[in-house]
C-alpha cells in the first residue's frame, strides 16, 4: 500500500519519542463504530482521506487489542480487533452479531495518528494502515468479561486477481446474479432457519409390543 506522509509525520515518525494512536471505522449497518486510542473526541477535516473527514471519532474505553497488520501486494491479510463488551447492551449485541446482515462484507478502515507534544491533537495527518471488510463477529466469554473479536479481511474487489468469497462475488462479477440469492440466503440471523420436521413412524413391531 502506497502512503504519502506529510512532512510533519514523517518528522514525527524519526523523532525520539512519538505518542501513536489507532483511529477506527467499522460500517456496521445502523450502529457504525467510530473509536479511537486517545482522548476527548476527534474531528478530523481537512484530510487527503475522504473517509477520515467529517467523522466524529470517540476516545473508545472497550477497545482491548488489535492484530498484527500483514500487507501483501497491496491488499493485506485479515486483522483480527478485539473489543470489550461488558458495558454493551446484550441484547443489541447478539442482534448485531447474530444478523450477519449487518456486518459481513460491510467496510472497516483503520488509521495511525500521531499525538503532538501537548496531546490535544494529531499531527497532520493520519494514515490509512488497514482497508478491508467485516468477515467474521464473534463473541468470546472468559473469567475477565465478555469480548468482541471483529475480523476484518481482504477486499477483494480492489484486488487484481481475486479469490473466490461469495461476499465478493456480487462486486467482482455484477452480471452473475446468483451470489446475490445466495449471500442473503447465508447472512440471514441466526434461529429464522426452517425447523426440521420430524415425523414418528409406528411400526408393526412397535404396535405389537404396545398390545403386550
């Protein structure tokens, strides 16, 4: 991924010390994420990002950890962003994660910031390090309360030769209209699956003992 740095960033980049932070941006369909690692609430204008600019980002006390990022040819491996769910309404929650509808194939963006000395704003301007789209939401419990792991993974339609994931394949291929019964069909939520029938067959043998 090509990033053009600002003087101001590279210079901030080879000072001694730097403050980073991770500004985040998850599409999630009726109740959009904006986070970010520092504090009070951050307005970035002005930006060569289109997406960055005109979003209120919240100093977001739930994020908990964040993946490696891996970069190959430009398009990247999944990111796996972890996010304490204690103080989330459970039942929103397990709306959110249960209805794929909302968040599979949706965008996620994530950029660095960096801090200036008195820590009241970002040096212009932050970078775009993660593009891609929401692929899996899974909730995991543990002695230390309830996290959110967000897996956000390639976006195939900007890459040149792209695999096939049928969350893509609408994007990639929009005259094949079959993936577009089929992804509604798999991000459907969870429990409006058709109930299996289950019908008790009497057999002969089974009437016999009952008469015994």
């Amino acid at each position: 991924m090509t990033r053009t740095l600002t003087n101001e960033m590279g210079d901030a980049l080879t000072s001694n010390v730097f403050r980073p932070v991770l500004i985040g941006f998850l599409d999630i369909l009726g109740d959009p994420i904006s986070m970010w690692t520092g504090t009070g609430t951050l307005y970035p204008v002005g930006t060569p990002d289109s997406v960055l600019n005109g979003k209120a980002f919240y100093p977001d006390q739930s994020f908990v950890d964040m993946s490696e990022i891996k970069e190959d040819r430009g398009i990247g491996g999944p990111l796996t962003i972890v996010l304490k769910a204690n103080d989330i309404d459970a039942d929103a929650l397990r709306q959110i994660v249960k209805d794929r509808r909302r968040w599979r194939g949706r965008k996620a963006y994530v950029w660095m910031g960096i801090l200036n000395e008195t820590l009241n704003t970002v040096i212009e301007y932050p970078i775009r390090i993660k593009t891609g789209v929401m692929t899996s939401v899974a909730v995991s419990r543990m002695s230390s309360g309830v996290s959110i792991e967000i897996v956000v993974d390639e976006d195939l339609q900007n890459a040149k030769s792209a695999g096939f994931r049928w969350l893509d394949h609408i994007n990639i291929y929009p005259n094949d209209t079959f993936s577009s019964y089929v992804i509604p069909l798999s991000n459907k939520p969870e429990g409006l699956e058709r109930f299996s029938t289950k019908v008790a067959i009497t057999t002969d043998m089974d009437s016999r003992r009952d008469r015994f």
